[in-house]
C-alpha cells in the first residue's frame, strides 16, 4: 500500500510539474538576447539594468512605467504597472517576469537587486533572501 | 581583549573538537573512565572557546572596531546598539559562528545534565555533537572567518551599517529563534545516533529526547511565525508566505520533525515504528544542515551563477556525509531495528499516526522538488526554470487538507482496532458538525476550497472537544469531581496528549487564517492632499502629507483617513516613506524604505503601503490591501506555543 | 602592567582549560567501568510503564479500547514492571 502511495504523489507531482494550474506558477529564465532572437512568448524571467535616464512615469496615475532593461550590449523595453520597488532607479539591477510581446516587454513581477551599500552582502543578510522578497 | 584572541579561541575549539572524538572513540574501545572523563572535559571546553570567540565578537561589534572586515560590513557607528548585537547574525561568518555558538550551549546543557545518566549513551551523542561542532568550527576557522581584518589601507572611519530592513525588532529575534529550532535538532540527532552505536533501541532514549524534541520543534515553530510576521510587517507585499526558498528551508525540517515528534508517541507507547523513526531524525537533522545551507550558501538567490559562495561544496559533502554515515549505521543495525510489534488495523490510532507521517513526509517531498527545481531543471534541460507560489499552493493545499483532516480523524481512532460501534460513536457529532458547517458555507456561496477548508476547521474543532469532554466526562463518573477539577487534573497528568490538542486547535486557527487570502483585495492609487479613493468597502482620503527629519533616517508621513461605506469613521493610517542613510553624500547610499501601517482586527487587516512620494506635485502613491482574517494566522500561533509549553511543562514525579 | 593584563588574561583563558582537560589523565586508573542498567535506569523504567498503565486505565474510561485488550495489555504491563522491580538493587 505505502509503495501505491508513493507511486500516486510522484506521479501527480511530476504532472503538476508539467502542467501547472496557473499560468504564473512557472517561469523560465532566459537571456534578453535569446528572448528577442527566437521570440519567445512563454512567461519569462529576464535579469538585467535599468539604462541610466530610460525610466518614464505616467503623468496621470504615476504607476505606469517604461524603462530599457540592459543585458550586455541587448536592450528591451520593458512596460511595468505596478507598485515600483524602493530600490528600482537608473542603473538598478533588476529582475523581472512576464510576457514578451511585439517587441515589448510586459512585466507584472519587478525585483531589484540591492543597493551598492550592501553589494555583495545582502544575499547573506540574516537567513533572509532579500533579493527574492524584495518586490 | 583584541580580535585575535576570538582567532585564536577558535583555532582551540577546533582542536579540541578533534581531541574530543578521538578520546572518546578511544573510549568506546578500552572503557579507560580517565579518558571518558577528559572526553568529557574537552567537549566542555569546544563549547567554552566558542563562548569566548562569540563574546569577543559581540564585544568588538559594540565597540565598532571597523577594523574586522565583519564590523565593519554589517554595523556602523549610528546603528542602534541592540542592533550592533543582531549584527552578530546578520552575515555569513557571523551566522555561522552564532550558529556554532547556540549548538554549544545545547552541548553543554546536553553534557552536564546527563554525566550521570545515560552512561551508555553518553560517549556516543557527544561524539556526534562534537563532530557537527567540528564542521562548523571548520568553517568559521578556515572558509569564513569572522575575524579576518578589513582588507583596506586606509583606516575605515564607519562602517556600512545593518540594512534598514532589518533594523526591527522582529528581525532581530527572528533569526535566533529559527537557530534554536535547527539546532535543537543535533541533540536528538545525536541520541538517536548514539542509540544505534550502541544497539540499544528500547523505547528509553526516545524517552531522553521526547522534551529536547519538543523544544526545538516549538523554536522552529515560532521562528518561522516570526518569519512571517515580520515578511508581512516589514517587506509591504501584504503577504506572509511566499514559498521562498529561504522559507521552504525551514518548512521542510518543520515537516519531518512534526512527523516525528507524532510518530515517537508510537515507539514510547508501542515500541513500533523504530526504522521510521531512525529515518526521520536522521532526515530532520539533514535538512537542519541543508536549510542553514540554503539560507547562508547563496546558491538559490544568485540569478545567474550556482558558485557565489565557496560554503556551497562544503556544506553539500557534509550533507551527503550525513545521511551515507547515518543510514550506513542504521543498515548495519536493521536487524536490532526489528520491532516486535506490527500493524494490526487500518482503523487503528497507530495507522492513523503512521499515515500521517507518510501525508508530511510527501508534503516535505514536494516542498523539497519546488525549491530545487530550478537546480533540476537546468542539471537535465538546461534551462532554468523558477517555480512560484502558484505552483507549491497547487500541491500543497491538498495536501494540507488531508492532513488537516486527519488532524481530527487520529485522536478518534482506538489504540490497536477502532470496532464499528466505537467508530459510529466518535465520528457522529464530529462528523455532523463538519457536513452541517460545509452546508451553510455552500449556502452563503463560497468557492470550493474555502468551503473544503473552513468545514474540516469546524470538523477538528469538534473532535479535540469531544475528546476534551469525553475524558473529562470518564474521571467526572470515576473519581466524582467537579468538571473544572476533572479538567485540571486530566490535563495536568496527560500533559502531551492534551497540549497536542491545544496546538492541533492552534493549527485550526491558523488554517482559517491562510483561508482568509482567498478574499485578499488590493489595489494601487495616488493622491493629492484631500483627494480620496475606494478600496473594497472603505474610502481612503489624504489628510497631511508632510516631512519629518529623525535620528537614523528621513521621513515622508502620511495621514491617511479611513473610512467605510456609510460614511463611519474606522482609523487614521500613517504609511511613511523613508530614507535612511540620509545624511550619505553619496546619493547611491541612500536607501528608500516603505514603512507600512496595519489597521487590525479580528474580521480584517486594512494594510497600507506608502509606495513612492512625488515632492514637486505633493503627490503620494498609496497601495493599500485588505487582506481578511490575517489575525488569525497570529492567535493560532499564541495557542501553538501555549499548547506546547502544557505538553513541555515538566511532571513534579520527574 | 601592560604586560601582565594581556597575558594573564592569556593564562587564564586558554591555558587553564587545557589543564582542567588534561587533568584526569594523570589519576590513578579508575578502572573500567561496566555499566549494565543502573538503579535510575531501571527507576525511570518503573516510573514510565506505571505511567502507561495509568494511560491505559484512561484510554479503557474512554472507552478507546476494548475490554479484552484492555485486560491484556495491562496484564502485559504488570508483567513488565515487576521484572523492572525484581531488577532493582534490593536495598529499599
């Protein structure tokens, strides 16, 4: 009976694994330049900076904003309208999550990396993942 | 006392930590009590050089000498200076040796408490804590040492400071807590162990560590509560579980070790399940390690590399020298193993136990496949591929389900064969309670889980009472006492069974309080001074909006109006948004914070987040959330940690 | 004086630990030591089956277990904890 068990959950694991309910529960992490060139539409994860000076907020709700992510010499536009990180600003490291669609990036998730202050540290800081949370 | 005497108490501890397992293998040969009682002395002293190394870096950190490159990254001379002493914990070197320091003092306690019991056992556990006191004293001597000196050639006039973060309270208790939870562990761990070296399985060392179990199982327990609290509190996604990696680092020991501290019940009572048991510590302490090694390591947090940090090959031989040590042990012990008793029913309290450890060891499982699975994916795809909270609540909720249900279903069943009649008797009122309550949920038109969940809430509250009033009801007709007093008694002489209740009833609690996310509404806006804006029943209006200069930071404060649809006032909510580091000529050094503010109550949590401020147009932005009966997850773990102090609380006859 | 702070802080912390470790190697031999159950042993043994048969009366109240197990079981128990009993060092 216990082996059936066992059997059972690894199964339905490996489905769920394969098959997520939601659409948001996976995401694949590419490069800006492998996203762009085979056009990928899946969800996404991309790391990258915010070039200096690219960052535009809405005038009317101020939540609306585009920025160019840089990876390497790749740049993305990248649209974002949500609550922004305190740490999101030129130059920030960021991460973000969403749709690729007609050369523009659809973000709903955006995570920076940590301040230069902490370079190096924050991953380390107190049992706590920062960069992961900090969204 | 200068930094390199903590240098130098280290390098002792380490030797001596070497010294302790050889005189004590030794030992365990010849049985020379001279070299059981240096043994003995040695281990005291790892655990004294620790102290001093600790003390000595606490010292220096509240002294700020920046000239250790650990001082100087984590404090600075504005740091408050009980936050000068979290800094102890707030990096790596430092974690670690905090961790070694915590594992000394369980050592310590450990080795005096039994010099005279356990004689057998002894030698054994405290080879086995000696050793894992070894790898990390390893580490703080050889791969992160905190106290190496700043490597700069100039005099460091400040240091960087503890990120505002965390610069709370709760953070600043929160890591210790869940050290004393993963640390803990090694004493049974060690036990356990020593129990196989010496091919003594009985049921009596299960009975040494039943309470070290408990303790460290309540330490873990709390330390992720705070975990979350201070998520929710500090961090403004208006969350308080994210299935982060960090997180799942300390559910996953949780997991096993509730499984265990179940499953021993079973040994101590019927002397079964004596593999499983091995199996379980075993696996436990594992991920004790494998946790801190999640958390401190660095392998998941790095976007883009496995190898930020040298401690990840370390940890991972240790990890695998763990378990091929220990299940090696226990192979050669199989045949002492052997229990003298089986299963005999499906239906009986001992099924009901073994199934519910088989339900958390799956759920470990899947806890454990969701966080390595961007590790698996790239090792066999190539591509990396993260998981999200929608993944782990896709598996996860079920399988809480089932084990909230068999929350109720266990103490129903009778030891050895639940009979029909005993069977139709326990589940009637239970049971009829849960379908009656799933009824009216359907009625009022909740969604299915919430429905799923909140009937099997109503249906283990009904059972822990009946199994209250049954027992108070079988001394009431035995001893003729009044029901207070059969009450007292009862609990007072059945202290494990009825605290387990209470923290099955703090499980409940909690469980309707991760419900209430599925009625979670938010929403994000701006306003000017007097505009006002709609958020699920409530309207928000921005009263002031106005600036404040204090000692460690710069603040924006808001004054926020709340209140509901007929126009009755609810709260004043102050969201601020704050730079710390103010003062930094470098702008880069600055670093904006939200501080949120929560209006809470028993219904409800109205959470606002001050997200960004725009000076020249007076103009703030505002994300407020309710999130409904978030309380509750809060008050299930007052009644957790209640529960567990009556099933802790020591019986005056031992 | 200098001197004699730093190093007698030296001598205190990290020498004496090392004579205080040291120390029993130098007793005579105590011997070896055979350890079969001692007398706590065997009272906390005493202490913990009783308990159990208490638990039992309790769970057979409640009517978790049936007559006939209930009869076994603790004959079973009291099996056990006068072979615990005749264990004990006659002394008390």
């Amino acid at each position: 009976m216990i082996s059936g068990v066992i059997v059972v959950v690894i199964f339905w694991i490996g489905w769920v694994s394969s098959n997520p309910a939601d659409e948001k529960a996976m995401a694949t992490f590419v490069s800006v330049e492998g996203l762009i060139q085979q056009n990928i539409d899946k969800r996404t994860k991309l790391g990258g900076l915010v070039k200096d000076g690219s960052i535009q907020i809405s005038e009317t709700n101020h939540l609306d904003c585009t920025f160019i992510l840089k990876e390497g010499q790749t740049e993305l536009s990248v649209k974002y309208n949500r609550t922004r990180p305190d740490l999101f600003k030129d130059g920030a490291e960021v991460i973000v999550t969403g749709q690729y669609l007609n050369g523009t990036f659809y973000a709903d998730e955006l995570q920076t990396k940590c301040a230069s202050r902490y370079e190096g540290d924050l991953r380390d800081k107190n049992s706590y993942n920062l960069t992961e949370i900090d969204t | 006392m200068t930094p390199i005497a903590g240098g130098v108490a280290l390098n002792m501890a380490f030797g001596f930590s070497i010294l302790t397992v050889l005189t004590l293998i030794i030992y365990t040969r010849n049985g020379d009590q001279r070299l059981y009682l240096t043994g003995h002395r040695l281990a005291l002293g790892i655990s004294f050089f620790v102290f001093l190394a600790t003390f000595i870096l606490s010292y220096q950190l509240i002294i700020s000498n920046f000239d250790l490159d650990y001082v100087a990254r984590y404090s600075s001379l504005e740091t408050p200076t009980m936050y000068k002493i979290s800094a102890l914990w707030a990096g790596q070197s430092g974690s670690l040796l905090f961790w070694l320091f915590i594992l000394s003092v369980y050592t310590t306690i450990t080795t005096i408490q039994n010099q005279n019991k356990h004689n057998r056992l002894m030698p054994w556990v405290i080879i086995t804590l000696a050793s894992v006191q070894m790898f990390f004293l390893v580490l703080t001597n050889f791969v992160t040492n905190p106290f190496m000196p700043t490597e700069a050639d100039f005099v460091v006039a400040n240091g960087n400071g503890l990120n505002p973060l965390l610069q709370n309270v709760t953070m600043a208790i929160h890591p210790p807590t869940l050290y004393l939870g993963y640390v803990g562990f090694s004493v049974p761990f060690g036990f356990a162990i020593s129990a196989l070296m010496n091919r003594d399985t009985s049921p009596l060392w299960i009975q040494s560590i039943r309470r070290w179990t408990l303790v460290a199982w309540l330490f873990l327990s709390v330390g992720i509560i705070l975990g979350g609290w201070w998520a929710y509190q500090e961090l403004g996604w208006g969350g308080y579980w994210a299935w982060d990696p960090v997180e799942n680092a300390s559910f996953m020991p949780w997991l096993t070790a509730t499984a265990f501290v179940h499953s021993i019940i079973i040994q101590e009572k019927k002397d079964m399940l004596r593999v499983w048991n091995m199996v379980l510590i075993i696996l436990t302490f594992t991920l004790c390690i494998f946790g801190t090694f999640l958390t401190r390591s660095g392998v998941m947090s790095s976007v883009h590399s496995f190898t930020a940090s040298s401690l990840g090959p370390i940890f991972l031989t240790f990890v695998f020298f763990i378990l091929v040590v220990s299940f090696g042990v226990m192979y050669t012990r199989m045949n002492d193993l052997r229990s003298p008793r089986k299963m005999e029913s499906f239906s009986s309290r001992e099924s009901g136990f073994l199934f519910n450890n088989m339900v958390f060891v799956v759920m470990c499982f899947a806890v454990f496949w969701g966080t390595l699975f961007p590790v698996f994916s790239e090792a066999v795809r190539g591509t990396k591929i993260t998981v999200g909270p929608p993944f782990f609540n896709q598996i996860n909720v079920p399988i809480g389900f089932i084990l909230l249900a068999l929350t109720g279903i266990g103490p129903l069943l009778a030891w050895r064969k639940t009979g029909k009649k005993n069977l139709i008797r326990n589940f009637t009122f239970p049971i009829l309670s849960g379908l009656i309550a799933a009824i009216i949920f359907i009625l009022i038109g909740l969604e299915a889980n919430v429905v799923i969940s909140f009937s099997l809430c109503v249906f283990v509250t009904a059972t822990v009472l009946t199994e209250f009033a049954r027992g108070i009801r079988a001394r009431t007709n035995k001893f003729d006492e009044s029901i207070i007093t059969a009450l007292t008694r009862m609990v007072s002489k059945n202290r494990s069974r009825y605290g387990g209740y209470v923290v099955h009833l703090g499980i409940v609690l909690m469980f309707i309080g991760f419900t209430g996310h599925a009625f979670d509404k938010e929403k994000e806006f701006s306003l000017k001074v007097g505009e006002n804006d709609h958020v699920a029943g409530y309207e928000f209006e921005l009263i002031r909006l106005f600036e404040s200069e204090r000692p460690n930071y710069y603040a924006w404060v808001s004054d926020l109006r709340v209140t509901d649809d007929n126009g009755n006032f609810v709260t004043n909510l102050h969201p601020e948004k704050r730079v710390y580091f103010h003062r930094n000529p470098d702008p880069n050094r600055r670093q904006p914070h939200s501080e949120l503010d929560i209006h809470s109550t028993l219904n409800k949590d109205i959470y606002s987040v001050f997200s960004a401020v725009d000076n020249e147009n007076g103009v703030a932005f505002i994300k407020i959330m309710v999130n409904p009966l978030v309380r509750w997850v809060w008050i299930g773990g007052y009644i957790l940690v209640f529960g567990t102090v009556i099933a802790l609380w020591p019986r005056k006859d031992s | 004086m200098d001197f004699v702070r730093d190093y007698g802080f030296i001598l205190i912390l990290f020498i004496l630990p090392v004579i205080f470790v040291l120390q029993p190697l130098f007793l005579p031999n105590l011997g070896k030591q055979e350890n079969p159950m001692d007398d706590k042993a065997l009272k906390r043994k005493k202490l913990l089956i009783y308990r159990q048969i208490k638990e039992l009366e309790m769970e057979f109240d409640m009517g978790n277990i049936n007559e006939a197990d209930y009869h076994a079981t603790r004959k079973e128990l009291k099996q056990e904890v006068s072979k615990v009993i005749s264990q004990l060092t006659p002394k008390n």
